[in-house]
C-alpha cells in the first residue's frame, strides 16, 4: 500500500510512518519536495520510500528527479529521458511507472493502451531509470462490476507488455474508493489517501 500524504503535514506522515508504513505518494512536485525535506529533517523516517504520483512538467523533472524515489506518473518519453539525465548519479535509479489512460478520454493523463509498448521498450532502456509497470487512474465508476472491467484493461496490457520480455512487477491501480475493484483485478500497490488520513481540508496545492 501506498500511503498518499498530499495536503498532510509531515507529522502525519511521520505518525503513519511510526505505525508501519513505509511507502509514501505525493501528488503535487512542490508541496512533496518540501515534505520529503521536513520528514528527513525529523531524523525519525531512515527507510522511508516516497512516490511522485502526480502529472509533472518538464519543468519540475529536476526537483523529482533528486528528491523521490519513484515517479509513477510517466507518460511521455521526453519527461523520462530528462529524468534519466537528472537523477543525482549517488542515488540508486529512479523506479518509475507509465501511467496509462485505460478510459481512452482525451483530455486525460496517460499515454494511450496502444502507445505503451513502444514507450516502455525506450523507457527500459534508460540507465538511470529503472521501469517496474504501469499505473492507471479511471473514471470513478458506481459499482465494482464497472471498476473492476476498467481495471482489468490495465492488467490485460501489464500483461501484453510482460509478454513483450519487458521486467515489470509493479500494477498501481485503486484509491481509497475502488481499492477492493483493483485488487481483484490484479493490483499489486495501491494508492490510498482518505481511507488512511481522512478527509481532506483542504484543495490540493497548485502544481
Ligand atoms: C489523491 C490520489 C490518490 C488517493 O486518493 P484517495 O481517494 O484519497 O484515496 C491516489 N492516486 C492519485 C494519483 C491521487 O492523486
């Protein structure tokens, strides 16, 4: 499980930390890279691991690229190959995930089902990455027959894309809402903020 702390204080994160959780996602570059610097300054989270999980400008690729440990929201190759030049040659390579866009919307993150192989094969090339799978956000859907159909476009191509001979053990799929849809579709992380922090108070940061 991942824990996404965005809009959480560090001492929240610090708490869950305490608790037992390790993994940690933050959606938005600037709030993330200012919590993983509050945290390390706590001293008391030697093993914690922290994901970008939100979409990221070429802009911002430097800031992710030294501070986090994975980027799960990969959906262009130019934003991978700047990550790959700029990640600290003394960190170990950056686990990153493609996100697909499985609804087929257009206005949507993520790269679309049928462009994710050639994306994945140029991406596994990349030394200073290293690609452990995919991640998917759909639609919210009412009821779990509909999530779980949405999710199993996600695993049928993790699974056309392993087929391919391409090393992938990640699947992020499922929040707080549809957990148990993707779970039962083949999800191996997800990516849960409310069901463990609680409401949010308030609106996301800007990116
Ligand atoms: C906010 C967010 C989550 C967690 O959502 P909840 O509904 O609070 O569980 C998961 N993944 C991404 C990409 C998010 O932005």
């Amino acid at each position: 499980m991942l824990a996404v702390s965005k809009t959480f204080e560090a001492d929240a994160v610090r708490q869950a930390y305490a608790a037992g959780q390790q993994a940690f996602g933050e959606n938005y570059v600037q709030e993330g890279v200012e919590k993983v610097e509050q945290v390390r300054a706590l001293g008391a989270c030697p093993h914690i691991v922290w994901h970008c999980i939100g979409p990221l400008q070429s802009n911002k690729t430097r800031l992710v690229a030294e501070h986090f440990d994975w980027v799960q929201s990969i959906d262009r190759l130019k934003i991978a190959q700047r990550l790959n030049e700029q990640r600290p040659a003394q960190l170990p390579p950056l686990q990153v995930c493609i996100q697909v866009n499985v609804d087929g919307g257009a206005n949507k993150s993520g790269v679309a089902a049928g462009d994710a192989l050639e994306l994945a094969q140029a991406m596994a090339a990349l030394p200073r990455l290293r690609l452990r799978g995919l991640m998917a956000i759909p639609e919210p859907a009412p009821d779990f027959e509909t999530q779980r159909a949405l999710f199993l476009r996600a695993k049928a191509l993790f699974d056309e894309l392993r087929a391919h001979g391409l090393d992938l053990d990640t699947l992020s799929l499922g929040m707080s809402d549809d957990l148990e849809a993707a779970v039962a579709a083949g999800s191996t992380m997800v990516r849960v903020g409310r069901a463990v922090f609680g409401h949010r108070e308030r609106k996301v940061a800007a990116a």
